[in-house]
C-alpha cells in the first residue's frame, strides 16, 4: 500500500481542510500531511502542485490525486471499510449522505458571515438573518438525525461517521460566534469537540503564526467549552 499524503490549509482558517483529516484520522491508515498555508504570495503556485482544482484538500494515494473534501472522504470509507466512515445501514446511510451533501454545497450565510476561526472569539459577530437562518436548520439537522439514528452513540449517526466530520466546523464556528445551541446541540458539539483528532487539531491550529482575518477584532482567544 501506497503511503498517503493530504495536502491541507492553515488549521486555523480551513475548514474544507479539517473534515477529510478528521475522516483520514479515524481510518486508522498512516498519513502524511503537507500543509499550505493560505493567502500567502506563493499559495497559488504550492496548491497547483498538488490540485488540479486550485483548493486544498487533496490527497496523494500513489499515482491516484483526489481533491474536494468529500471525495476525499468517500474515497478514504472506500479503502478502509472497516473504519465504518459510513453507517452500515443503507437507509442511515443515505441520510448521511444527505447532511454530508448538504454542508458540502450549502449553507452561504453560515460560511460567509462566520467564517472558522480556530485562533478566536468572536461572540454576537456575523449574526444576520441569512446566519440565523442557516443556525436554525442545522440545529435541526443534528436534533432529527441524533433523536433517529444516534442511539449507538454521541454523534449523529451514533458513531464517528463522514457526517461528523463535515459538521466539526460547524461546532466550532459556533463556538467562535458564540451561537445559542438547544440542550442536543450543546451536547453533540461537546462530543465532537472531546475528539482526541480533533483536540489535536485544534492545538495545532492555535499554534499557527498566520493570521489571516484581520479586519474584525476577536474579544479572546478560541476556547472549547
Ligand atoms: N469544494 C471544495 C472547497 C475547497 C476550498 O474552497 N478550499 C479553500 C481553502 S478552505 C482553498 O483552497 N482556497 C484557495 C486559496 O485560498 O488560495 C472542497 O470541498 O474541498
């Protein structure tokens, strides 16, 4: 087997870049990571090394180049079938999916108006009706899939699936904005926040130099409830 390679952004600020990490981490498959960090003078030129698509994440399996987070993350439950990235039932699954496709091409005002920030708080910032709008539906999103499929565990298909990981910069989005969550989005984003991934990740991306958003004063530094 090939070694692999996930080419990622600043851990701070690149969210697309945390969710096929955490599902590479949970794989249990040994990986190395390149890190580019963004908004830099030689960014675009480092990305094109290793993306056709110009963005990070990419992964490097041999010969194989795979770009976009959640091909990523469907190419990883691919080659480590027993990490069970997806649930094993194909109605939970499909469900899965679903969330997992809808994060991946929605949610504007969230990813806009909140972008991540691993580095700060930023309570009552970005808070507008297309924000709350997004907010209400993935709060609701996690309450229907928790109260149907998350009885085998605290995350919302039960255990650690791809939908997990899509949603762990929604955690901590709204952690920096300081987001008013209902007593099953408090407790979800707990779980996701006490994975040893992604505490991992989290330490590494406070410890970054880079600054990148500069324009809106944090009022303190990122800290996980
Ligand atoms: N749909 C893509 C989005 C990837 C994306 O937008 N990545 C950003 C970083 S989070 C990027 O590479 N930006 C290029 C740049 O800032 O130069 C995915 O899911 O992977």
């Amino acid at each position: 087997m090939t070694e692999l390679t996930l080419i990622i952004g600043n851990k701070a600020f690149s969210s697309w870049s945390m969710r096929p990490w955490l599902a590479l981490k949970h794989s249990g498959l040994p990986f190395q990571e390149i890190l580019i960090p963004l908004r830099q003078p030689d960014t675009a030129a480092r990305i094109a090394e290793h993306s056709p698509s110009g963005r990070v994440p990419s992964l490097r399996d041999g010969d194989r180049v795979i770009w976009d987070s959640l091909a990523i993350c469907e190419y990883l439950a691919e080659i480590a079938p027993a990490a069970g990235l997806w649930p094993e039932d194909a109605g939970a699954r499909a469900v899965a999916r679903s969330v997992s496709a809808e994060m991946h091409s929605g949610f504007v005002g969230l990813r806009t108006h909140m972008s991540m920030d691993l580095k700060a708080m930023r309570p009552g910032v970005g808070h507008n009706p297309e924000s709350e709008a997004d907010i209400a539906r993935v709060l609701e999103l996690w309450r229907a899939t928790r109260e149907r499929f998350g009885a085998d565990g605290p995350f919302l298909f039960g255990r650690f699936s791809i939908a997990d990981a899509m949603y762990a910069p929604v955690v901590t989005r709204f952690i920096t904005y300081g987001v008013e969550m209902d007593e099953v989005g408090r407790a979800y984003a707990e779980a996701v926040m006490s994975l040893p991934a992604m505490k991992e990740w989290v330490a590494a991306a406070k410890a970054e130099p880079w600054d990148i958003y500069t324009d809106e004063r944090p009022t303190g530094v990122f800290v996980a409830p």
